[in-house]
C-alpha cells in the first residue's frame, strides 16, 4: 500500500501550484540601467510605426501586398534570404552574449522581461508597495479590494490593447488602421490579431510572469551549453558570506562567532523577479537581472560592509583563478558575428532591385528558320522590386551575330513581375558545340545602373568550327 501513496504524493508535488511571487522595488545601478532599457524598447516600439520615410510608413510589413519597407529599402518575398540571415545573426549575437555575461539579454532586453516589468509598474503604482500587495491579496473581498484590483486590470487591459494595436500597426498602416480603430470599422483580421496579441500580452506580462522563463522559455535549458567557468554571471561569494545570521550593525565580533558578512535579511530573494535564492548557486531560473546585486550592496553599505557580497563575476575568479574574456569561444562567436554583419549590410549595400529569370523552351531543341539560322525560345521574367516603375532594354550576347525576335523592351511597375516570349537566332556557322553560354542583360531606361545579367544556355546543331 505505501507504493501507491508515494505515487500520489509525487505528483501532487508535480502540479502543486505556483506561489506568487512579490518583487519588491529596489534602486541602484543595475536597477537604473534596467528602468532605461525598458523605456528605450518600448519606445522603439510604440514609436516605430508612427515614423515616416519618404512620405509613407517607414517600418511597414505588408503582407497582402508581398512588400517590406524597412526606411528607404522594399523587400520581397525573393528576398527572404536576408531574413534568413538576420536570425542567423540574432542567434549568434545571443551565443555571443551569453558566452561573455550569461543571461543579459533576458534581464534587460527579452520581450517578456520588458513587458513584465511595465505590469509589474502598473500593479504597483494601483496597488502599492510589496507589503502593501500581498496584504491586499490577504485580505477577506471588500469594496476597496474590489475597486483597486478592477483598476489594475483596467490600465493592464488597457495597455495590452495598445500593444496589440501597434503591433497590428506594423502590418497594415497605422493611420488608416487609427482611422478605422475610431470608426469601428476594423477587418476581421486586423480585429483578430490586436485581441490575440492583447491577450497574449496580457495574460503573459500579468499572470505568466517568470513561469514563461521557468517552463515555457527554451532559452534557460540550453544555456549551460553557452557558459564556461570564464562567463560573467550572477555570483555570491560563499566564503565572505557564510556562516549567514542575524546581527546588529554595531555588532562588530560577529566573525569571532562564525558568521559572515550575510545578514540573512532575505532581501536579494525578495527583488528577484523569478523567486530565486541567489546564494544557493546559479540557477536555471536567473535571468541575471543584477537586482540582488543592487539591494546587497544597499545592505552591506548600511551595514558597514564592503560591497561585492553579490556581483557579477566569473566562476574561475570566485575560485581565486584568473578570468579570460578573449578566449576560444570568445573569438569564434564574435569573429562569426562580425562576419555575418559585415556580409550582410554588404550585400545589402550592393543589392539590385531587379530580378531576371530565364527559362529555355525544353519542348524542343532547337528550330532552323527558313533564312537557315538556329533559333532557340526563352521565356523571360522580369520582376522590378524597386519603389518606381521603370522600363528595361532586354539583350543578349555570348555568340557572334546574334539577334532576338520578340519584345526587347518591358514596362514593369513596382512589385511587379512581367512574363515575354524571346527567340533568340544565330548563324549555325557560330556554333562551335551542342550547348552554347549566352546572357541575357535587362538594363533600366530611366536609371542605368540598375543592370543585371543571366545566363542561358543555346542549343544547336554545332557545325561551326
């Protein structure tokens, strides 16, 4: 009978649920930092849309029209190489990071973090401070619980539909979507996907919360992969630290009695946004927030201590060894980084918005014409992914004497893709074997640098010499 019993037990241990955690608001270096981060990300957000390039929307993503603007560049979906290779560098960057000062991007820069800490503002700017909450939560149901909480989760709704608002706002243009948003004329699209991001937004930022980064985020997982005993991370010093205990400031033999510099006050697990008791090891769950660094040194400072008891710092110099910043991995990471960069606005730099496809006839062969030439036949695409519609001369070269029959020259408008029929000729006599290298040149009436150039293959009888 005991067997079953420790069955059940296990796994009401498996689905008890999860505590509220309480993040008291600390000051500090870190803190500040953090504050800024949130400010400058949410103001790239909600900003963003609203900025205009050249007269339209400068971060534009439309896709019913298969048309990225990003300021004074489209992109098309022949493009999508280049998006391809930014996530590439988001990954790498994120290795980089990682393998220099861990998390970093989750306590500064991560979505979820953000988003978090603005609810968690809003919560306490509603309902107080952390005492003052979770006496709130305490409380038996009254008119003023009731009210507070409802105006919570008002400005929380609120600032979730925002949210959803302005990310639909990079899709479909913002002032006509504010328009429609006003005149309750919204599509069925751009109304379902504000209240799915609003939801999303509201139930992560102000129920989820460090859950998303405990259980749901894939990021905490594989990060020990990342790390070596050279990455900055959130450390305590156990040797200065323990044995902890209580103590008055003026107490000033608390070593003669085997104690540490820590206090045991509990303030660094009251600030951590995910619960966590930094000193018992680094831990899946720190998001390296360095909160617990800023209320420490607020502790020790009070205490008459030195500061550092928690710091950023490396697993080789809590152990007293030498730390390496530029180290193998180090070097890999940010060389492949750098690289990746530097390729990529290169390539942007030189990009030609103008695509050319050509398809030779396989249905034949070749033709001999009844003025005794080889005629091959191409079908000719042309898609024209500037912002202005242009007019392109169409050529070919590689054999001697050759000529086209057909349209030479094309109006495509922007976004645009144009199919022609082209039969290419040439004297027999030029033919110095079966499969032939031609190109085919597209260049632009209006703006002549705007070129580019395909090759073919020209099939004949190869009777030159």
């Amino acid at each position: 009978m005991s067997k079953p019993d420790k069955t059940v037990k296990r796994t009401r241990d498996l689905y008890v649920k999860a505590e509220k955690i309480y993040p008291r608001q600390v000051r500090g270096l870190f803190a500040r930092l953090r504050v800024l981060s949130v400010w400058m990300l949410l103001g790239l957000y909600y900003v963003g849309p609203w900025i205009t390039w050249e007269g339209r929307q400068a971060i534009l993503l439309d896709l019913p029209a298969r048309q990225f603007h990003i300021f004074g560049i489209t992109f098309w979906p022949q493009d999508f190489i280049y998006l391809a290779v930014l996530l590439i560098i988001a990954a790498v960057a994120l290795f980089f990071f990682t393998a220099l000062a861990g998390r970093v991007w989750c306590g500064f820069a991560c979505p979820q973090t953000v988003w978090t800490e603005t609810f968690i503002w809003i919560e306490r700017f509603v309902e107080g401070d952390r005492n003052q909450r979770m006496k709130l939560d305490k409380a038996p149901w009254s008119f003023n619980k009731v009210s507070t909480k409802a105006t919570k989760h008002f400005l929380w709704l609120s600032f979730a539909l925002f949210t959803g608002y302005t990310f639909v706002g990079f899709f479909s243009p913002i002032r006509e979507l504010t328009d429609n948003l006003i005149l309750f004329n919204l599509g069925p699209w751009e109304a379902f996907w504000i209240g799915l991001y609003s939801l999303a937004t509201y139930g992560n930022a102000g129920f989820l919360r460090e859950q998303i980064c405990q259980y749901m985020c894939p990021y905490a997982r594989f990060q020990s992969a990342m790390f070596d005993k050279d990455t900055l991370i959130i450390s305590y010093d156990t040797q200065r630290g323990e044995s902890r205990g209580h103590r008055k400031r003026t107490d000033t033999e608390y070593k003669i009695k085997g104690l540490g510099d820590c206090i045991d006050c509990k303030q660094c697990v009251q600030v951590c946004p995910t619960g966590i008791d930094i000193r018992d090891g680094l831990q899946s769950e720190c998001i390296a927030c360095a909160l617990c660094i800023d209320v420490c040194d607020d502790v020790m400072e009070k205490m008459d201590y030195e500061k550092g008891l928690i710091r950023y710092s490396t697993e080789n110099a809590m152990e007293g060894k030498e730390t390496k910043v530029l180290r193998p991995r180090t070097f890999i990471y940010g060389g492949l980084l750098l690289a990746l960069i530097i390729g990529f606005f290169a390539s942007i730099g030189t990009r030609t918005p103008l695509e050319l496809d050509v398809i030779r006839d396989r249905n034949r062969l070749y033709v001999e014409t009844s003025e005794g030439l080889v005629e091959n036949v191409y079908r000719i695409k042309i898609g024209n992914m500037a912002q202005e519609p242009y007019t392109y001369n169409i050529s070919v070269d590689g054999l001697p004497d050759m000529s086209i029959a057909g349209p030479t020259q094309i109006h495509v408008k922007p976004g645009e893709v144009k199919a022609i029929a082209l039969r290419v000729r040439v004297d027999p006599g030029d033919l110095t074997k079966t499969a032939n290298t031609i190109f085919f040149n597209a260049v632009s009436v209006e703006a002549p640098d705007i070129r580019i150039e395909t090759e073919a293959r020209f099939i004949g009888p190869a009777l030159g010499r």
